[in-house]
C-alpha cells in the first residue's frame, strides 16, 4: 500500500537574518518569523509526512503556544514525526517540495538541503527534491513578505 501526504507551510519575513531554511543557515537580510525557528520548508515536510500516514499534524503535535517550542530548530519536529510515521508501519518513498521566494536565490544551496533532510530522515538525498521558485514580483512572496512551500510526500506500508 502507499499513500500519498501534502504539506505547506507560509511564514511571514521581517528584517534581519539569517535565515532559516531546509535546516541551514542562510546569510540574507530576513528571517522568517515563527514561534521555533520557523523553518518553512521543514514544517511543510512535516506536515506532508504526518498526513499520508494521516497522523495529527504539526500544529497538534508541536503547537506554537507550547514554551517547549519557542525557538526549537525544525529539524526536530521532523525527526521526530518521521519517527512516528515509522511507528505506524511506513517508509518514506520520496519528497518533492517547491519553495517560493523572491529572495534569496536557492541554485546553489538546494543540494545542500536534500543532503540535509535525508541525513534527518535516514533515506538518499536522491529521494528528496526541491524546487525553487520567484513570485515573480507578484502577492506577498514577490514582495518578499514571505516565504512560502510546499511538499509532497509518497509512504509506502513496510
């Protein structure tokens, strides 16, 4: 059996870095506002994850009003949804996320980032994509109030 997840996640930008995204640091301007570290493309991961093995989903599992939480890298959330969805008798097949943002450009750091989730997932890099796109100076990603991502996830039962 397999059965397919969508995650997204939208985090506003505010003046002064870095920025946090796909579990690295990224010198920029802005950084993404959020109770943990508002890493978006982790979050959207997350939540892709948690909803093809149709488990609670990120808010429920981490919520933004838990003391826990406030400034807790990402990385975590996912590991440890990822252990869950494992618990409940699923692998992960592959990811493929599109993140929307003006700036900063991501060509150069988007392998990075594979190597990075696969490493916190235990899969290859080559089962992680990542897209990157502009909002083409339109709505609030071209305006660089955002970011916003998007992930599909493919489980299959073990």
């Amino acid at each position: 059996m397999i059965r397919i997840g969508l995650g997204h996640d939208t985090h506003r930008l505010a003046d002064g870095g870095p920025l946090i995204l796909g579990g690295l640091e990224i010198p920029h301007d802005k950084h993404l506002v959020g109770h943990s570290d508002a890493d978006a493309l982790m979050h959207a991961i997350t939540d892709a994850l948690l909803g093809a093995a149709n488990l609670p989903d990120i808010g429920q599992l981490f919520p933004n009003t838990a003391e826990e939480n406030k400034d807790r890298p990402s990385s975590e959330f996912l590991q440890l949804a990822y252990q869950k969805v494992l618990d409940e008798g699923w692998t992960l097949i592959n990811l493929d996320c599109v993140i929307h943002t003006q700036r900063p450009k991501l060509a150069d750091l988007k392998s990075l980032m594979q190597i990075r989730i696969a490493e916190i997932l235990h899969v290859s890099p080559e089962d992680i994509g990542i897209k990157a796109k502009t909002g083409e100076g339109v709505g609030s990603v071209g305006r660089e109030e955002a970011i916003e991502v998007q992930c599909v996830c493919l489980l299959r039962k073990v």
